[in-house]
C-alpha cells in the first residue's frame, strides 16, 4: 500500500503550513514507518528540488529505504525543460543526490500522452536511456503512469517495464482499468492502483461529489454508491474501508495508492485497509459491483492525478484508530 505526496505542498499551504515546513517532514517519517511500502513522488509536482531533499531528509533519518520500500521519481515534459536523451540523465543523477540513495528503486514515464510514442521510443531517446540507466544499476525498476489504456497497453508491448500505475479507475463502482489489470497479470507486470475511491465519491463525509477522476456522475453510479454505503453503515464500518480494501485484497494489484498530505491522514488510511470487514459486506458489496453497467472509457475522462484525501479543514469527518 502507497502514499502520493505529489499534493502536499497544496494541502499544507491550505492548512497554513509553509512550504518545506516539519508537516511535510513529519508525513514522509510516518509512511516510512509502515504498513507503507510505496511513496509516489512525482518528482517536480511536489515542491520541485526541495520536495526530494524532504525525502532525502527523512530517509537518511530512517536510516535508509526499508527493504523494500518503493519510491518513485517521474520524467516527462511536465517535469523537465529537457525531456531528452542527455536531460534525463542529469534529472535522475541530481535526484540520487538529493536523495541519498545509490539507485532509484522505480522510475517513470509520466504522462505519455503529452509525447508521441515515435519520440519516445526512438533510439537514444527517453525509453531508450531510461533501459540504459536501469542497465547501468542506477535505476531499478522502469514503470509508466498515466495515460489512456490503449496508450499504455502499446509502450507495455515494448516489455521495457515493470510496472504501471494506473488512474484509470479500478473500484467498488468502476472496472475501467481491468483489460489493463489483466495485460499486466499475463506480462508479469506490476499493476498498482491509483485510483481506489472514484476520487471522493466512495470516501465517507464527502457526499455527492462532483470532483475527482471522473468527471461524470451518472444517476445509477451515485444511486450504487448509496447503496453501498448503506451496507457498509449497517455494519458500522465506513464505506471507504471496503472500497480501499476491494483493491489491496485483489491479488493482482501490486499496490494501492492513495493521496494523503498529513500524519493524521497516513493514520487514517492505515486505519481503512485494516478494519475488519465481514464476508457478508463483501456479498452484498459485490453483488451492487457485478451489477454495474460495463466498464466506461475513460480516453477522454480522466484525471491523471492520485484519489485525493481532503484537508482536515474542509469538513471531513477522520475515524479514530480503529480496535484490532
């Protein structure tokens, strides 16, 4: 299970916490202490050059990476003025500065949307450098994020990776990532799941929300999810615990991400993916998931962004640590 930071600069100016500021600290030292074992980063998205010394920081604390541990560094035109062969080497070589580390444990090919796959995969372009630096032991593990399911089905077909972080939705109302579960399953791919929650409609405390990956918020989807929350009221468990746990307990899914900017809210998805959750919840949940119209396209619909947690301030109501 992981933790996208990408959004913390955002959450924490939102909560009056400056940029750098021990907030951000005290959250990477919290997800380092488990039952975490994946920081999505983003590289630039999360206050750029400082945001990896922040990291830096808190590992050389912990005394290095647990075993294990999976943190990411991303490369694309959003993230660098020279997405070329040369510009990723210096992008990768001054995060293992900032980072401490010898090698970066996954790297990827963010957004390929925003590229043609021609440029890409040309000889000595950004694929082709990408392999080089993982042969040369700098890198270990290439992956690709983002990107309409057609498109990452064709770099999958290049078997340079080793895993996909998917924000086509994967969850309790939505299955518009399976074909690309089951291409990743059948290449000994890793699939990981960045969007458990159909961004806050299935997260207790945020009602109807017209916001997150899917735009679209059609009546028998909205109608699904109170009905799921109802079954899951009846038990006196929140509705995100079994939609985050539908995820991390599918085998096929590597890892499950969620977004969270705070300690608080490291606690409170550990919180979710332990509660104990009854065989009748599951019953009755996958009855309502199986019934579900099939799959939309999300081409032209999603957001390549992690499901969110919303700040503390913004009305949500966050559990108390949960009895075992």
């Amino acid at each position: 299970m992981g933790i996208d930071i990408s959004t913390m600069d955002v959450c924490t100016s939102q909560l009056n916490y400056g940029p750098g500021s021990e907030t951000a600290l005290a959250t990477i030292r919290r997800v380092l202490e488990g039952p975490f074992n994946f920081i999505d980063a983003k590289g630039e998205y999360w206050q750029g050059a400082e945001g990896e010394r922040c990291i830096g920081r808190a590992i050389s604390e912990a005394g290095g990476l647990p075993d294990g541990f999976v943190l990411t560094r991303s490369v694309g035109p959003a993230l660098a003025l020279d997405f070329s062969g040369d510009g990723i080497v210096r992008a990768v070589e001054a995060s293992l500065q900032r980072l401490g580390l010898d090698l970066l444990p996954l790297v990827l090919l963010r957004q390929p949307e925003e590229f043609s796959f021609e440029s890409a995969t040309a000889r000595s372009g950004p694929l082709a450098t990408l392999v080089r630096l993982r042969d040369q032991g700098l890198i270990n593990h290439l992956g690709i994020a983002g990107g309409p399911i057609d498109l990452q089905l064709k770099y999958l077909q290049t078997d340079a990776f080793d895993a996909v972080i998917s924000y086509v939705p994967y969850n309790l109302l939505d299955r518009a990532a399976e074909p690309l579960i089951q291409n990743t399953v059948s290449r000994e791919v890793a699939f990981v799941n960045a969007a458990p929650l159909t961004g806050r409609l299935l997260l207790d405390g945020t009602g109807r929300s017209t916001q997150g990956m899917n735009r679209e918020r059609v009546p028998a989807r909205l109608e699904r999810s109170d009905k799921m929350r109802l079954i899951c009221a009846a038990y006196g468990i929140p509705l995100a615990a079994a939609a985050l746990q539908f995820s991390t307990l599918d085998p096929r899914v590597a890892s499950t991400i969620v977004g969270a900017s705070t300690p608080s809210q490291a606690d409170f998805v550990t919180d979710l993916a332990q509660w104990r959750i009854p065989s009748g919840v599951w019953d009755d949940l996958l009855d309502l998931v199986e019934e579900s119209e099939p799959a939309i396209s999300c081409r032209d619909d999603v957001i390549p962004t992690t499901d969110p947690l919303p700040c503390e301030d913004q009305g949500v109501s966050f559990p108390a640590a949960v009895s075992h």
